[in-house]
C-alpha cells in the first residue's frame, strides 16, 4: 500500500495558546482573555486562540489516514519549541514533508515514525517544529493500521512488544479556572483523578503562605465525600501549581516538603500528586531540586508523590529526569515529544525504571489527537492519561474514555 497524496488543513484547538510568563508576572484574568502585554515571542496577546494542522494522507486504495498537530497552551515557555500556526507551518509541510510522503511504499510505523521525526529543517538545521512530527506521525499509524486492517493500539503493541490493555487506563481530568463547578462534573463521571486546578499565580490561587491551595485541597476532600457515587469511589488528588510554591517559599526545599506536608494531611485519605512544584527556568537546576525534594519525601515514607512537568519535555529530558528519580511520576507531555514513537518510547522506559508513567499532553489539542493518544495509553499502559482536549471536563473525558471502551469492546469482539 503506497501513499497517494498528501492535503492539509488549518483548524482551532481545544482551548488557547497562553504566554505564560505573562500570566505569572502581570497578566490580569479579564473575562476569557487576560489584559497585559505579552512578552514570550511570537505571542500577540497574552491569549490568543489555539490553532492546529489536519495531516491527511490518501492512500492508494482509497482510504484516508489522518492526524492532527497541535502545540501545547503555554508554547514558547519551558524550553519548548515556538508558537505554532496554521498558516506558517502549513507551507512547509507541502514544501517539505509531502514529497517525501507521496508515492511512499508503508512499511513499519517505527521506520516511517522515526523518519519523520528526524526530519531537520533546511535553515536552522534544527529537527522540525515538534508539533509537525507529533501530527504526521499520527497519520502515519493511521496509515500502518489501515493497510494492514488493525486497530493503532495493536500497531503499537505488535511492533513494541506489548500487549493492548483489556481494562481501563485511569483518566486524570482538568478543571482549568472554573475549580469548583468541574470538580462536581469530575466527581459525578467518576474520573479516577481530579482536578489539576491550574495554580498558576501566588497571590490569587496558591495564597503567599499557601493558605489558597490549602483550603482547596481540604474542600475537594470533603467535596469528594459529599458527592462520591459510592463507597469505592477514592480519586488522586493531581493539583499542577506551576511552580508557585517554589516561588511562595523562595525555592527553599526544607520550606517546601514543610509546606507539602501540611497538602497531604489536608488530603488524607484521597492520595495527593503535586505537579511541578517549582521552576527553576533551566533543565539541570530543575532536575536536582526535584531530585532533592523526591528524595526528601521518600525519606520521610509520606504517601504525596511529585510529578515532573516544566523542563522535562522531550524524550531525552525524560529519561534524563527517570534516570535520577526526579519526580515519582513524569508526565510525557505529548506534543512535547515531537513524533509519537517518542510517546511510547518514554512510557515503556520510565515503567522500566519505576518511575510513574503519566500520558499527558494539553488542554491545546483535538479530538484527533487525543484519539491516537488513548490507542498508545492502551497498548502501553500508563499509570494515567489526560483528558483532553479543553478545560470544559466534558468534552474531553467523553472523547477519551469513549475511544477506550470502542477499544475494549472491538477487541473483546474479535477475541
């Protein structure tokens, strides 16, 4: 089966591109925008609207094959590669990638993955933007099962050596600013962890002393209790404080493991994930702080676990950060990783490290996107994986867990 031809389409995300740095200096929430001046490059305002690459490959047989790139909300900051639109990125895909894709006999999902993911642009002479590698690779395995009349999941778990989930991966679901009301729909849906609560400023989420996400922590607690549907119902607490507890407490790690402390009490009984707790605005002092304060958790037997975000994007960051147990979990953020080859890579490795494997990815995605992501959960099994796309709980749980049921009861089908 050969690739016929290869067309592209612009379309919107999920939710937004947001420059972060200006949200946690200055940026002041105005509706469902920010007021401020942005100040990562490539950002005309501190929000602006997610855009996304419809990669769809015609195959010779008739079939289309398609994926979707998309970058996450806060491009441009963490190291990550820049701004990702529509109309700057479509020419190089035709310029660029169509012709070594149309006429292209499709042999193995690795092969063909790894191709894309290696591409370098012509100028810069740096791999192409990882949003372009995370979407045609997505065709790709599209393509792969489509000719050879499997589910991707199977793709994946043939040519990986693994075998596809017969049970649910648990969904961990955001809640975005709206904290309060989409914890009740998490609750009400069963979502196995809960709510990410995007602590993104010290002084209007966190509290300068913490106070804040203290006595968040404390009502999602009784929150859970008050509207559980049953007895067995016991979701993870994952809070993201995108550093800001590093910064309430100047990046001291004796404060801080105090501080955490006082979150795990408050959480008790539900377990309690702490996503980047600080950022250390490079990859070396981020990886020892985490690797410090992972330490000092693990030496005082407490049950809260950190996750590794910021500086830890790419498939080497991951292994670099599992290799010096930075965290006891790490999200692989998937549009992070470039080439979705990449994804299943990381899974695979920190399981084989311990380390706490989380599918990750953003807010700033497709359907599309996230449907790949479910086929490579089930063939990989991580410990979670992210609803997504949006904020709205809703739409991005049902297009999750709806695609890994269709996969549960395809493969019980045909058992």
């Amino acid at each position: 089966m050969r690739i016929k031809d290869v067309i592209c389409s612009g379309g919107k995300t999920g939710f937004f591109f947001d420059d972060q740095k200006a949200i946690k200096s200055s940026a002041v929430p105005d509706g469902a925008a920010y007021k401020g001046t942005p100040v990562t490059k490539g950002f005309t305002a501190v929000r602006q609207a997610g855009e996304s690459i419809s990669v769809m490959l015609l195959l010779e047989d008739g079939q289309i094959a398609y994926g979707e790139c998309a970058a996450v909300q806060y491009s441009g900051a963490g190291g990550r590669d820049p701004l990702f639109l529509a109309e700057d990125f479509i020419p190089v895909i035709n310029r660029q990638i169509a012709p070594l894709l149309k006429g292209k006999e499709i042999t193995t999902f690795r092969e063909m993955a790894e191709e894309i993911d290696n591409l370098t642009d012509g100028n810069t002479g740096k791999k192409i933007h990882t949003a372009l590698r995370y979407g045609i690779t997505q065709a790709i395995l599209d393509a792969v099962a489509k000719s050879r009349k499997l589910l991707m999941a199977e793709v994946i778990a043939d040519e990986y050596n693994t075998e596809v989930s017969d049970r649910e991966i648990p969904i961990f679901t955001q809640s975005g600013d709206n904290r309060y009301e989409n914890v009740d729909k998490m609750i009400l849906k069963g979502a196995c962890v809960l709510p990410h609560g995007l602590i993104n400023n010290v002084e209007s989420k966190l509290g300068k002393q913490g106070e804040l996400l203290l006595k968040y922590v404390e009502w999602l607690k009784n929150r859970v209790e008050e509207l559980k549907p049953d007895d067995s119902y016991e979701p993870v607490l994952h809070i993201d404080v995108y550093g800001t507890i590093g910064i309430a407490f100047d990046n001291d790690n004796k404060k801080v493991l105090e501080y955490l402390k006082k979150l795990e009490k408050a959480a008790y009984p539900l377990k309690l994930r702490i996503e980047g707790p600080m950022d250390m605005d490079d990859r070396e002092k981020q990886m020892l702080a985490l690797k410090e304060i992972t330490a000092m958790i693990d030496a005082e037997k407490m049950s809260l676990q950190i996750v590794a975000d910021e500086w830890c994007n790419t498939w080497e960051d991951i292994k670099y950060f599992a290799d010096n147990r930075a965290g006891h979990m790490i999200q692989i953020k998937t549009p992070d990783l470039g080439g979705i080859n990449n994804i299943v890579e990381a899974v695979l490795y920190c399981k084989e490290k311990g380390i706490g494997a989380y599918q990750g990815g953003t807010c700033n995605e497709t359907d599309r996107s996230a449907q790949v992501c479910v086929h490579l959960a089930m063939a990989t099994k991580p410990d979670q994986i992210l609803a997504k796309p949006g904020m709205g709980v809703d739409e991005g749980f049902m297009i999750v867990y709806n695609e890994m049921q269709r996969i549960l009861a395809l493969r019980n089908r045909m058992a």
